[in-house]
C-alpha cells in the first residue's frame, strides 16, 4: 500500500493487520532519529481528523507542517496540485488531505513521490474514519462478522456512509441503512430499514450528521428526531449489549437526543480516541512502504498510561 485513499483499495487482511497496530500503538509514544515532516492538508473544515493527525504525527515523533488553506496561496488561486506539489518539493514526507471533491486524488495520482492519506473526499469516501470505526466495534464485539449494523441519517451526502458500509459489508456484517424520504443513496445496494424496526434488530447504531452544508434541506428539523432520530424512547428499545456510533461533529436534538451522547451505549468519544491510534498506525505503515523510516529510524520511547 503507498496510498491511504479508499476502503475498496484495502483487502481484509490489511484492514485487520492495520487494526492490530493500532490497538499495539494506544500506550505507545514515538521519537524518529531522522527529521520526517507531515502536512496537514485540509481544505474543507475539520476539528477531529485534522487534530488526531496532529496528535498521532506528534507521538510518532514526525513534524507537523501548518497549512491553513483560508490563508495560503490558494487564496490566489493555487490548485490542489500545485499546493501539494509544493509541499512535496520543500520537503514534506507525507501529506494528509481533506478537500471537498469527491475525486481529487485523481489529480495528483502517479505525480508524487511520497505517500498521501485521504482524510476526506467530498461525499465520497473517509477511510480513516472508517478505521477507526472498525476499531470501535472490534473492542466491543471481538470481531464484526455476523454483526447487524444500521448507518442511519443523511446517508446521501455523506462519505462516511459510503466508506462504512462497503467495509463493513467485506468483513462480514450485515449492513442496514435508514434514511428519511429524499437522505437515501442510490449508489449504496443496501436494505433500507425505518429506524422504529432499526433500533431493534441491530447492534450498532451508526448515527450520521445532517449535513447541512451540502444541501438545503432544513424544512422540518424539528421533527427529525422523533421521526429519524435516536429519540430516548428508541434508545430504551435497543438491545441490551448495543452501542451507538457517531462520527460527529453532532447536531444535538436533531440526529440524537443531547442527552444520549454519552450515555452508557454511547462509543462516540471511543471512536474519537481511537482515531489518533488507527492514524498512527496508518501513518507508520506508509512511510514503511515507501522507505522513509525502517525499525532503525523510529524508536519506541515512551509508555503513557491510558484510561
Ligand atoms: N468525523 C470527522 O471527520 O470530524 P471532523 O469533520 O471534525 O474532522
């Protein structure tokens, strides 16, 4: 693998090799012998991604490189290209992209000689996000196989749902998704459920965000959450061992009840922390590939101590 982009790139063995590390990697701190820097691209808006790439860069000791795209260069109209070109020739070993094109790794495909990691392609795809998910359910459930997972909400725009589902339909779940009249995705061959039957055969709850940046669907969000939504009173009808998901950020009261957000069923906090440790992982391997570091040039320096 010399590219992280998408889930249909990946083959089981990989994902589950990639999962392992993380988990090898929660206690574990990094230094690199050698100066390796990693660029943050992010031209579309982000707290959790961009900042647990920051963190897993820090702890495996690279250097991060800020880049606001608000205040770059393409502000004077640089292309995606350009900039990552750029990036590439002043020195970055790595680069980390989020743009809001569904494609825009195809601009740069076979034009770069160092590794870069989707972190957000338009409505199309969120690998890590999708890694850090599977986590999520492998430390709860020891395996995702067999599992009835529902991914409920704005399943049309969003690329957590395309990424989720084609994972997790590879490694054995049985994928469910649920939507309100106009949210589904014909992309997506998957039994459609209504949340009310939802709630009750499933044992995860992937909730997704409205995303209202991408249409101008608000009519009626106030009726969202006892039509849609992960109301109270749904919650009390899941099964006892069920978890619900959320990549957030959330629209408390539209999507889920604010109080269910970290309630005892809750991962959603979970799923954060576990970015950091996917991100490491997929980090390390990549610049593995390509040579950049090697078990000589990375130490292993530090056990922190993890709650
Ligand atoms: N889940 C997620 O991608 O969050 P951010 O948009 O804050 O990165």
């Amino acid at each position: 693998m010399k590219h992280f982009i998408s889930v249909d790139q990946l083959s089981n063995e990989q994902i589950l090799s990639l999962l392992k590390t993380a988990e090898d990697y929660r206690n574990s701190n990094f230094e690199m012998k050698v100066p390796v820097f990693a660029a943050n691209l992010f031209f579309e808006p982000s707290t959790r991604t961009k900042m647990s790439f920051v963190v897993a860069e820090r702890r495996l000791g690279l250097d991060n490189l800020d880049f606001h795209a608000g205040n770059s260069s393409v502000l004077k109209g640089e292309s995606l290209y350009d900039t990552a070109k750029t990036f590439e020739a002043i020195g970055a070993n790595l680069l980390v992209i989020r743009h809001e094109s569904d494609t825009w790794y195809e601009d740069l495909e076979g034009k770069l000689s160092i590794p870069v990691i989707n972190a957000g392609a338009g409505a199309a795809e969120h690998p890590t996000q999708t890694m850090l998910d599977l986590l999520t359910i492998y430390q709860e459930f020891g395996r995702i196989k067999d599992l009835k997972i529902v991914i409920a909400g704005d399943i049309k725009h969003s690329r957590v749902a395309r990424s989720n589902a084609i994972a997790l339909q590879k490694l054995g779940a049985k994928v469910y998704l649920s939507a309100v009249p106009g949210f589904e995705r014909e992309t997506l061959d998957f039994p459609y459920l209504p949340m009310d039957e939802a709630v009750e055969v499933c044992d995860v709850v992937m909730l997704l965000r409205v995303q209202h940046e991408r249409h101008d669907y608000s009519v009626g969000m106030q009726d969202y959450l006892p039509a849609y939504g992960l109301s109270k009173e749904r919650e009390k009808r899941l099964k006892k061992h069920a978890i619900i998901m959320h990549p957030a950020p959330i629209n408390r009261g539209i999507e889920i009840d604010t109080n269910l957000v970290e309630c005892k069923k809750s991962r959603i906090f979970k799923q954060m922390e576990n970015g950091v440790y996917v991100r490491m992982a997929i980090i390390t391997e990549l610049l593995k590939n390509w040579g950049i570091i090697n078990e000589n040039t990375i130490n292993k320096c530090q056990t922190i101590i993890s709650n």
